[in-house]
C-alpha cells in the first residue's frame, strides 16, 4: 500500500461522511443555526465541499468540479470564479438548503476527480512542491491533500456537532409551566 491507495481510503470515507451527515435532513433542519451568527449545516458542508474542489485545482491545474460540469446550473446559481472567491451569502447557500442529494452527488464527482488524480500520481508527483497563494511556502502535494481532509473534517465535526444540539432541543421543549391557583 503506498500514499495513494492511503489518501484515498481517507477520502472514500470522508465522502461517506458527507452523506450520512446529510442523512435525511430536510431544508429546515439544514438551516438550523444554534445561535443567530452561527452557521447552519448545509453552509458548513457547501464550504467544506467547495475548499476540496478548489485545492484540487492547486494540484493538477485542472479547472474545478464545480465549473466543468457546470454545477452552478444545477444548483441554480451564478457561477462564481474560483471556489476562494469570497464568501457566500445566506441567501447564495439557501440554494443547497433545498437540494442536498445535489450537494452529495457535487461532492460524488469531487470524489471521482480525487480518484483519478491519485490514480494519476507517483510517490514522487505526490512528492512535488506547490503553491497556495495563501500559505507562506510551497508544501507537497500530499500535504496539501492531508489539509482538505482535515478541514473537511473540522467541518463534519461541526456539522455533527449542530446536529446534536438540533436533537437535543427537538427534545427538550419549552414549555410553559402554569402558576398554581391559590385557595
């Protein structure tokens, strides 16, 4: 087994991740947030999901998922021009709110584009130093995948973590308690 076959088990499995956070979640409950500032699921997951597909644009130079298989139509939205370019709005995320088996099916082909990358590499080219505007210096290739899979993780984990606290107030109503009368 070598660093491929190793990263891809890695992002099989965070992509299962996706669709079990997912789950069977109605756009209501995507849009949940704990807190008024705080970000809702399907916020979470569409960043999670956009970061993954541009940093593989860092590594083969290829444009994103997102753009060649034109999924800003499907989602029915403008098409931004890089997964980095700035942040989106709530009324630009409410789009996944109300198709998340579309964000398991763009998270699907990210996953296939993954695939065929890795399928692609050598030790060596996983090896090869690269760029991130962002970042102060050049990292491997392999790094630079070792930190999706961690950022998308950060985010699952936040996500799962929203899920609970949905749960547990769906289960502990407020309810009014009435004043006992007086004799």
């Amino acid at each position: 087994m070598n660093a491929a076959n190793v990263l891809q088990m890695q992002y099989d499995r965070m992509a299962q991740e996706f669709t079990n956070t997912l789950g069977n979640l109605g756009a209501q409950k995507l849009a949940w947030r704990p807190a008024p500032r705080a970000n809702d699921i399907a916020s979470m997951l569409w960043h999670s999901a956009r970061a993954w597909d541009g940093y593989l644009n860092f590594l083969d130079g290829a444009a994103e998922v997102f753009v060649t298989q034109d999924w800003a139509t499907r989602f029915g939205m403008s098409q931004p021009k890089n997964a980095f370019d700035g942040v989106y709005s709530e009324a630009q995320v409410a789009f996944v709110r109300a198709r998340p088996k579309l964000l398991v099916e763009y998270v699907g082909a990210i996953l296939e584009r993954t695939k065929n990358f890795l399928d692609a590499s050598s030790a060596d080219q996983l090896a090869a130093l690269v760029k991130i505007p962002w970042w102060p210096e050049e990292k491997p290739k392999a790094f630079v995948l070792a930190h999706v899979i961690r950022h998308s993780y950060e985010h699952l984990g936040e996500a799962q973590y929203v899920k609970g606290l949905m749960k547990e107030k769906s289960i502990k109503p407020k309810v009014k308690r009435q004043k006992a009368k007086r004799k």
